[in-house]
C-alpha cells in the first residue's frame, strides 16, 4: 500500500468535508497530530479506527486503502489488490516481529550465560602453591598455628593422619579464581606482601590444638603444605602416603 498516497487522499476527503485535522480528530476521539501524521504519509491508520474513519470522510475502506475514490468497475479490481497488499504487509510485519523475537532471545540468552558464568567464576575455588614467604607454620606449646600472609584472601584447611609413630598434618590453602586474576598472583610478588614487616590486607590463620583438635596425637608432629586432595590422603595405603609425603612440602616438625 501507498502511504503517502493514501495520506494525501484522506487529507483531499477531509477538505472536501470542510473539517480541519483538529475537528477530524474530535469526531475520532483523538489527538490531530495523528490527522497529520496520517495525511503526510508517515503512519496509518490502525484497522480499529478505519470504519469510523471511513464513515466520517464518506468513503469506503476499500477507497481508503486505495488511495482514491473508485467507481463502481473498480471495486472488484481494487479489493482483490488491496487484500494482496494486506497480506503483504501482514507477512512483512510477520518477519519484523520474528526477526525482533530473535534478536530479543539471543540477547536475553546472552546475558543469563554471562550471568550463570559469571556465578561460576566467583565460586570456583584453585589451590594455592607453595610459597614459604607467604606461609608459615609454628609449633608452641600445645599449639600448632599456621598462617598465610598476604594481598589476596586465602582459605586455609588441615587434615589430621595418625601414622605408627608421629602425627602428620597436612595444610591446604585455596582462594577463589576471580581473586587470582584480580591479583596476578601467579607473579606472587604483586600477591604478596612478602617480608616487608607491613601488615597485609589479608591474613588467614588456623589454630590447630594437640589434645582438642587431635585424637591419639602422636609425641611427634610434622605438618606439610600440600595441593593434593585430602580424600585421596585419607583413602591413600602406606606406600601411597608416602609418596603423598614426598610431593608436600614440609612446613614444621617438634
């Protein structure tokens, strides 16, 4: 359909009526500036206020969206092409709205993936090496006490195990991922307030007791830093233990 040609034929009915856009629009119940948007082919009409619109101007809808006035020859010729272009336009505004729909779905799909990510990333936990700047293990009194010193929070873990003769305490330190790329710490240097004597921004302790935290703690302790999982220690066989043992590093003994 010819917007601009329908536009200009409702403003030549409108003139034949004498009304202003103004006065049509009352009669529409409705503002003028929709009048004028109409007769200057910018929009059209919408298919609720075609009849009364029609009624008012004196024409027939099939005149309006024809743009003209037709005789009674026209009518059949001109009805059949007008329902073609509504399909047309139908069909069109279809393919728009399925195209939004698209655009629309992927978006929103692109925002819950980085959503779900994003939840994922703050969540997951690494293990953290081994560095004897950053942490440290004492052994006082009833007392073992290990702490990690440091620009990044990290959270320190213990596994007690019993062997014939000593008690073996294994320490793990772990830190959410978002906090390893935020700090670098893979340099350590940029993690770590290292042995400047500053107090650190951040500083994780674990307080372990012999007779409280202990059961049967042997006379003997060693306490290692280790990155292997603590169920694959506690399911580990002596010669397994042993190897577990050697890979760990040894951070105190009594």
């Amino acid at each position: 359909m010819n917007q601009e040609k329908i536009g200009k034929f409702i403003a030549e009915c409108r003139k034949e009526k004498n009304l202003t856009q103004v006065q049509l629009a009352e009669i529409l119940n409705m503002s003028y500036k929709s009048i004028s948007k109409w007769e200057t082919g910018r929009g059209m009409p919408d298919s609720s206020i075609m009849l009364e619109l029609c009624e008012a101007l004196g024409i027939s809808v099939n005149e309006l969206l024809s743009g003209e006035h037709l005789i009674e020859e026209q009518y059949k010729e001109k009805a059949n092409e007008n329902i073609i272009n509504i399909a047309k336009e139908s069909d069109k505004n279809r393919k728009t709205k399925n195209r939004i729909i698209v655009v629309i779905v992927t978006i929103f799909t692109c925002i819950l993936l980085m959503l779900f990510v994003n939840t994922i990333y703050k969540n997951i936990e690494i293990n953290v090496e081994y560095d004897g700047r950053l942490i440290e293990c004492k052994i006082e009194d009833d007392n073992i006490m290990c702490s990690f010193n440091g620009s990044s929070l990290v959270t320190l873990s213990s596994l007690k195990v019993n062997k014939d003769d000593e008690t073996l305490i294994f320490i793990n330190g772990k830190m959410l991922l978002q906090n390893k790329i935020r700090s670098h710490f893979e340099t350590w240097n940029s993690m770590a307030q290292l042995n400047s004597g500053n107090n650190s921004h951040f500083n994780s302790t674990i307080i372990i007791n012999k007779e409280k935290d202990i059961i049967n703690c042997k006379e003997k302790i060693k306490v290692y830093y280790t990155n292997i999982s603590f169920n694959q220690i506690k399911e580990a066989n002596k010669n397994e233990l042993e190897n577990i043992i050697e890979h760990s590093n040894l951070m105190g003994e009594n």
